[in-house]
C-alpha cells in the first residue's frame, strides 16, 4: 500500500493551524491605533502634545535584574511576586480633548460621591445604596502601582458619581467612552454598566439612584446564562417630550469568555456625529450599527398605522377552502365502525391458568404492632405477583389481543373545494400615524456631565479602572496603551503553558478532542504504517512448482521408446556371438552381479541422500497443500523408478 506524503502533510498542517486558532482565539489582536473615520483627526497641536508625552511617559517592559539596576531618581514601582516579570508603570496622563479621565492610582475617592438615598419600589431591607467600594490593585496579574476602584459587597445595591469636567454636548465631535473591568471572582448575576448623567439643573450626586435621568448607558451585564454588552440611550420625543429608551442590536460575539476569564477587559463605546456607532472589547470590535436603523424600538415611528376604528365586514369571507356542498357520503361508509376489534386468529396459549390470580396476598406479610384497626382501618397483606405464574404463560382471564379494524373509516366529511367568494385575509385600512415625527439626527442627544455606576450585583470584587470620555479615538487608544496594555502583558506572561490552554479549551468546546486527537494519532498511524518492518522472506512458506503432467507424459514414452529400439538392436547383433561369449557370461556372472548389486545399492544411497537433503531444503507446507500435491508426489515416484532402472541398464 503506498499512499502520496503530499496530502499526509497538508492535512498535518491545517490540523496543526487549527489548534492554534482555537488556542489563541481567546487572545484579541492587537489593534490599530490608526483613525479609523476621518472626522476623528486630531489638528496639529494637539498631536503634537501627544508624540511629545508619548516620548517622555512611555511604559517600558524590563526584567528583574534591568528592574533592579534602575536605581536612578525615578522612584521604584513595588515588587509583585504574582508576575514573572516587572513592568515600570506611570499613571497615564490624558492628553487631547478630554471631558473626563480617573485612573484612582492615588488611593483616594475624594472625586467621587456615593449615593445616600435609597431605591425606589424596593424593601426596605435592601433599598438602601449601602453597598461598600473600595480603592485596591488586582488580585491577579497586578500591576505594580496600579489602582482600581472595587465594589465589594455582594447582594446589595451600590451607586457612586463623579462630575465631568466639562458637560459633553453632542454637536459636530464624536463621543468616545472607554473603561477596564475584571470580574475577580466570576459573575453570577450582576452588571458593571456605566451611566451618563444627563446635565440638568436637579441633578445631585448623593441623590443618585435607578431613575435618575441618564444619557446613555453602556457596557457588560449578565444574569443567568444570558450575556449582554448593553448600549442604550434615551431619545426625546420632539412632539410630547417624553424620553424613550432606544437598545442597540445584541454583539456579533460569544461574549461568555469576557465574564469567566477573570481578566482584565477594555470595553469601548465609538458614537459619531453621522449616527454610526461601534463597541469594541479590547480593542477588538464586537457590535456596529446606525442610530437610525439599528435601535429597538426604532427611534422614528411608522408614518402610517392601522386605524383602529376599522373593523372587520360581517360578510367578509376569509376561507380559502370549503366543504364541498355537493358531496355525498357513500352508502357503505360506516362511522359507527370501531377502530380496534379483537384478533379473531387468536389462540389461547396452552398452560393458560384461567383459574390463578395474577396477584396474590403476600403469605410472609405480618401486620404492624402499632396498626390501629380503627385509625387505619382493616388491615390487608400487600399484594405480589403469583409465584403459579412465573412459569405459566399467563393467569386470569384470557382475552383476545386488539387489532385495526379493516372496516374503520372514521367520521365521513366532504372533500373541501376552492371557495368560490373567498375575498382574502382582511387587514384594517391605513392612516397617518398621528404620532408620527422623522428625526435625522438622534445623534444630537441630551447632553451629560457626569458619570456614575448604579449596580446591584450577587458577586463581589468587581474591578473598574481607567476611566476616559473624549471626542478622539486616539486619545483613548493612547490612554490604553499605557494602562490596559501593561495588564494584557502580565497577565500574558502569567498565562498556563499550550498543554494547559489545550485542556482549557476542550473543555468550553469538547469537539476540540477530535481534533487532538487526529493531530496525534495520524502522524503515529502513518509512523507504523511506513516505518514498521516488513515481514522477513524465511516466515513465508514456498511450494514447489511441479512440471506440466503433458510433459512428464511425454518424456516417459520417449524413454520407453529408446530402450526399445536399443534391445532390438542388440538382439540382432549379439545373436552370432552369444553362443562365443555364452560360457564367459557364466563364469562372469557370480563377479559381474556381486558388481553390479554393489553399484546399485551405492546408487541408491547415493539417491536416498540427494532425496533427504532435497526434503530438508523444501519447508514445511500445510496439510492441506500436501493433500493437493499427492498426486504429484506418485508421478515423482514413477519417475525416479523409471530412472533407477535406466541406472541398471546401464
């Protein structure tokens, strides 16, 4: 069997592309830190800011002895022994049009306030916003002088503010919003969504709960096994004012992983002027869409609704199909028909005991000591199978088994016919909606200034860090770049090694082990298929090839043949002489057999010999080989007979 090696290979190599797809599809790429709209540029100045802040703030990743040789006036980030490697960190610096930056790596929540109020339509047990933050790092894969805020206590409800430092106010300049969160210890139910205030003259941090007017709403929530990136805001309605709030379109991804990894995420809102939108998690993007068009409820109305004071026509027909009026029912169509009857070929199995009950009292059944007869009533031994019947066919009553009935047709109806005044499936008429309004630019939305978290959540030890509002992708890149992207790198080096990540990932997808299991046991299949040894020549057993019995038939009376015309000749010639040589042949005839019987017996040895070590040369065949060859071994005996005697002749 020889197969090509080209197609081996190749099927060897996707095998191994996709393992490492899977493996490394939990890891995002890298994004590009390029514009990707070109209304979002920065002018000079302001990029000038950026290249030059980049150039004096930029993080670097060093080993432990570089870490340890910089000894210079910076100061030293603290060691963290859950890493591998040290990172310097600076606490990013916002640069560019920024409305709103926190970083909480000086330890302090003096910007922030917590809500004193209490939730509306709630007990009273848990109404109140008592739930307890915290300033802290990471449990794991720190960075060393890095601080987040914590919420920390589970089943209860929590809510905190702080103020831009401008309002945003939506005109002509895209709305960037971007934070980190790491759900420490897994997520059962719970959200860790960010609220936009809108700017009103009545709004109060301490008075901040759930029904505190918003702008938008925007990042992870999860409650059972329901997975959600939530991007809502709040239009106004231009004709009676009242605010309704617009949900985006679920993201394009499994958004599990981001819950139960218990990393560090990017979570990214884009919103421009021409009423696109896009969230990204790490960078990556997950969800786009247009504010026009991609919102439930839309954000404008059907110009046209069904009137409501439209009703139905008393003689409207709708019925496609009627029964035909013309039918008849046939004279032998019987409805009265049962549609089981009993098997009139049936027979009673011999040894049918008619006379047994299936079920007997137990005969070693006692009634309890505390039975009360006036309580529980008569008391009665449960009941058992018959032990008579175990090896009967059947007790009781015999009856015959049920059928089909071949005479059943059921309730007779007449076949249905087209209808003939079918008008259709009515629909009420249309009207102008009187509710109707077209905005074209739900971007210009309700301005806000400040941001808040109001959450209730059944697990504790959510980390958010590195807050910023800007109007310039870039700017958020660059904040990124130098605060979640030194988490990515520890939390990368602090990774499990392939074979680890291998069992991780067949476990949220078992059809991995198919793969795993092709990519190691077809190269070993192949292996023994090419490399093992083959079978040595001595192992197989060969049978002699006997001559055609034509030619063995005719070699014999050939032979015969010339030993005939021989005696014939030397009949003729030796008559003269017989009676010279006669007396010589007598007195040599005592000499001459003594010589030949010698010769002839050396001969036969000599046969013998040659015919043993013929047999010891030829293997061992099978029993069934030798039955096959029988007839060849008494046309072989015949031969070497016939040779023995030319021998003799001679």
């Amino acid at each position: 069997m020889k197969l090509g090696g080209g197609w081996v290979w190749r099927l060897l190599f996707l095998s191994s592309l996709a393992v490492a797809a899977v493996v490394s599809s939990d890891e995002p790429s890298e994004a590009d830190v390029l514009d990707r709209d070109g209304d979002m540029r920065l002018d000079e100045e302001e990029m000038q800011v950026l290249m030059a802040d980049d150039e004096e703030e930029e993080a670097m990743v060093t080993d432990e002895e570089q870490f340890d040789e910089d000894k210079d006036g910076d100061e030293k980030s603290e060691t963290d022994t859950n890493v591998t490697f040290q990172v310097t960190y600076k606490t990013p610096v916002a640069t560019g049009d920024v409305y709103f930056a926190e970083t909480f790596d000086d330890g302090s929540l003096d910007r922030w306030q917590p809500s004193k109020t209490t939730k509306e339509d709630a007990d009273d047990e848990i109404a109140k916003y008592d739930g307890k933050w915290m300033v802290e790092p990471l449990k794991e894969n720190k960075v060393p002088g890095d601080q987040g805020l914590v919420l920390k206590s589970r089943a209860k409800h929590h809510a905190i503010a702080a103020m831009l430092d401008k309002p945003f106010v939506f005109q002509d300049e895209p709305l960037v919003v971007q934070y980190e969160v790491n759900f420490q210890d897994g997520i059962d139910c719970g959200g860790a969504y960010i609220k936009l205030l809108s700017d009103s003259g009545s709004l109060s941090l301490e008075q901040f709960h759930d029904r505190t007017p918003y702008t938008i709403m925007f990042g992870p929530d999860k409650c059972g096994e329901d997975y959600k990136l939530h991007f809502i805001f709040r239009h106004k309605n231009p004709l009676n004012k009242d605010m309704e709030e617009k949900h985006a379109k679920r993201a394009d991804v499994d958004l599990k992983k981001f819950y139960t990894d218990k990393k560090t995420h990017l979570y990214t809102l884009v919103l421009n002027p021409d009423n696109s939108y896009e969230m990204f998690i790490d960078q990556s993007s997950v969800s786009r869409g247009n504010l026009l068009y991609d919102m439930v409820p839309p954000v404008n109305p059907p110009k046209e609704i069904d009137d409501p004071n439209d009703s139905k026509p008393d003689d409207w027909d709708e019925r496609a199909k009627i029964p035909d009026p013309e039918a008849v029912k046939p004279d032998d169509w019987d409805e009265d028909a049962p549609a089981k009857i009993e098997d009139p070929d049936a027979l009673k199995p011999e040894g049918w005991l008619d006379d047994e009950p299936e079920f007997v009292s137990d005969p070693n059944a006692e009634k309890p000591e505390d039975w009360d007869e006036e309580m529980d009533g008569e008391w009665e031994a449960p009941q058992v199978p018959n032990p008579s019947c175990e090896t009967a066919p059947g007790c009781g009553e015999w009856k015959r088994p049920m059928i089909n009935n071949p005479q059943y047709k059921g309730k007779w109806k007449a076949p249905l016919i087209d209808n003939p005044n079918y008008q259709g499936v009515w629909k009420p008429r249309k009207m102008m909606n009187p509710e109707y309004f077209e905005d074209l630019q739900p971007f210009r939305m309700t301005s806000f200034k400040a941001l808040g978290l109001e959450l209730w959540s059944m697990t504790s030890d959510i980390y958010f860090d590195n807050f910023i509002i800007t109007s310039h992708k870039e700017v958020a890149d660059r904040w990124a770049s130098d605060s979640w992207g030194l988490k990515k790198l520890v939390a990368s080096a602090n990774e499990p090694g392939i074979f680890s990540q291998l069992m991780m990932a067949a476990e949220e997808r078992p059809w991995l082990w198919i793969i795993y299991v092709l990519t190691v046991g077809l190269p070993v299949g192949l292996a023994v298929l090419f490399c093992w040894p083959k079978k040595p020549v001595d192992d197989y057993v060969y049978r002699r090839v006997d001559q055609p019995q034509s030619h063995i038939e005719e070699e014999e009376e050939e032979e015969e043949e010339g030993e005939a015309d021989e005696e014939e000749k030397e009949a003729g010639a030796g008559e003269p002489a017989a009676a010279q040589d006669e007396g010589e042949r007598q007195e040599s005839d005592g000499q001459g057999d003594n010589q030949v019987g010698a010769d002839n017996e050396e001969e036969e040895m000599e046969e013998e010999e040659e015919e043993e070590s013929e047999e010891n040369k030829t293997p061992e065949r099978t029993l069934e080989d030798e039955q096959k060859d029988g007839g060849d071994v008494a046309e072989e005996s015949h031969k070497q007979a016939v040779r023995k005697r030319r021998v003799r002749k001679d």
